[in-house]
C-alpha cells in the first residue's frame, strides 16, 4: 500500500487522519518537501488548504501530482478562508467533486484523475519566484511575500549598526536580515523561521558567510545563549486568528539567547501589549520610534 500524506491540521472531526500519514505542511518544521514528493507516489492526501488562492491551487496541484491515479483526496477549508473556492478549483483540474459543509468548513472529496488539467500551470504560479520590485528571491503563502511589511521596513529604517553574534527571530525571506548583515562588524548571524519556505527563500538571498538558517519554532526554543542582538518583527496571528501570545513567546526566547547587556530590537503593532512581558525580562526598555500604527522597542538584558 502506498503511504498517506496530510498538509496542515484538519479539524479530526472533520477528517480522518490515518496513524503514520506523512506531514508535509511548510509550518511544521522536520515535515516533508511536497514539491520534492515523487509523482503517484501516495495512495491518499488529506489538505487542509491555505487561504490564498495561489498558494492554495498550488498546494492542491502538488497533492494531485504526489497521489496515484485514483488516489483519494480530501480538501477543506473555513468558508470564509478559500473553503468556497475550493470544488470549483477541484473542478478546473478535471475532478469529480463531492462537497459538504460542517462546522463552517468546506470538506471536498475526490480522486486523482489519471490526466489532471492544468497541474503545470499551477505549479509554475505558486513556485518561488525573483520579484524585480524586492531584488529578493519569493514564494506565495510565506509571510508579506510580494510587499515589504510596513513594520519590517519601519524597523529597516531605525535599526542601528549592530555588532557581535546575533540572530533574526521570524526572519522571513530575509529583509531585516539584509541590512544587518551591512554592518561588517556583525560576526554571526542566525536567521530562523517556522515556515521552510521563508527559510529557503532567506537562503538564496543572503549570499553571505556569517549567516545561518535554521528552519525551527522559536516558541519551542532557541538553543541559544550569549547573543549580543536579537532584531524581531514577531508574528502575530495563528492560523488567521489574531494570538498575542505569539510575540510574548518570542520575546521570552530572545531574553533566553541575550547576554546580560544584550540588546532586543522589537517593532510591533501599536495595540498589541508587549510592554508588561518586556520590562519583566529586561533591565531597560526604551520606545525609539512610532509610526504607521507601529512601535519600535529596544531593549537592554
């Protein structure tokens, strides 16, 4: 019997997961390359589809393309987060859709078509890409993946010149990483990030010898201690909600890595509540600049 793959975390009501399926979502880091899986290699797939449209017919091409003629597949999403497109989009790639709804999901049930339509379309739109506006290697469903994020670039603007062993908390495809690489008198930098394809983007975009990738979730920790600098613009939301936690587990980690008198560079959205989890851990903690609905922190260990 061939294996079952599974991207994301479908709700178990919503869909039976068999015991050992393999895990191929980009968030969830030691899981498998989709892209890399060889084609009718899988016996079924259960998707729990992103929310943006290239990403996601992308995704669904990639699970077409790993499973079997006549392997199984299971598509849902929330309605309101591309759950509505999604038979339609089934249907344009030449399958035979049975669709349901329950708990606000759109649960869609085919089978792989021995010829699918317009897989390579597909493919070719969701793939990493250069975008000529960024000068920087991309990827649809990475974070801010085609505009530079206002708080990103805000920090871009005021960050110092930094020195010493450091790291990139949440690195994305590399932007804040860039500039601080400028500074020659940075030794060491660490770029990590939950999503592989941030990571792998990072990579090609920074061409440089004192950087390291590392795909990992930093709220499980860093493994790191002694850092002079830690520079963050943490996430926010999971799985589209907004989570506040996020960033408070972000700071706590980069207070873990610091050295006594080492510095967090912070920029975040106004309205979010940071300033109690960061005098609790840092001996001073200083607002340098608001702007755009932003703030910027830094922070003495």
């Amino acid at each position: 019997m061939k294996p079952t793959g599974v991207y994301g975390t479908p709700p178990a009501e919503l869909a039976e997961i068999p015991e050992g399926a393999i895990q191929f979502s980009p968030l969830m880091p030691g899981s498998g390359h989709l892209e890399r899986q060889e084609e009718g290699s899988l016996g079924e797939m259960v998707v729990l589809a992103p929310p943006g449209t290239v990403e996601r017919r992308y995704t669904i091409a990639l699970a077409l393309r790993a499973l079997m003629p006549g392997g199984s597949l299971a598509v849902l999403a929330p309605k309101d987060k591309g759950g509505s497109r999604i038979a339609k989009e089934l249907k344009g790639f030449g399958c035979d859709v049975a669709e349901t709804s329950r708990r606000h999901h759109r649960i869609c049930n085919t089978t792989r078509p021995v010829l699918p339509e317009g897989l390579d379309e597909a493919l070719a739109e969701g793939s990493p890409r250069f975008d000529e506006a960024l000068r920087l290697w991309t990827w649809p469903g990475v974070f801010s993946w085609n505009r530079v994020d206002p708080g990103s670039a805000l920090l871009e603007q005021n960050l110092p010149s930094l020195s010493g062993h450091g790291a990139d908390f949440g690195c994305g495809i590399g932007i804040l990483a860039r500039t601080i690489l400028a500074s020659p008198k940075v030794e060491r930098l660490v770029l990590i990030d939950i999503d592989r394809r941030a990571v792998e983007m990072a990579g090609r975009n920074i061409d440089d010898a004192r950087a390291e990738m590392r795909w990992a979730d930093i709220r499980g920790g860093t493994g790191m201690k002694g850092l002079d600098f830690v520079v963050m613009n943490p996430p926010f939301h999971d799985g589209g909600a907004e989570d506040q936690s996020l960033g408070q587990a972000f700071i706590r980690r980069a207070a873990e890595a610091l050295r006594p008198g080492g510095i967090l560079w912070l920029v975040a959205n106004r309205h979010l509540p940071y300033e109690a989890v960061l005098k609790s851990l840092f001996k001073r903690v200083t607002p340098k600049v608001e702007a755009n609905g932003y703030k910027i922190y830094e922070a003495l260990r």
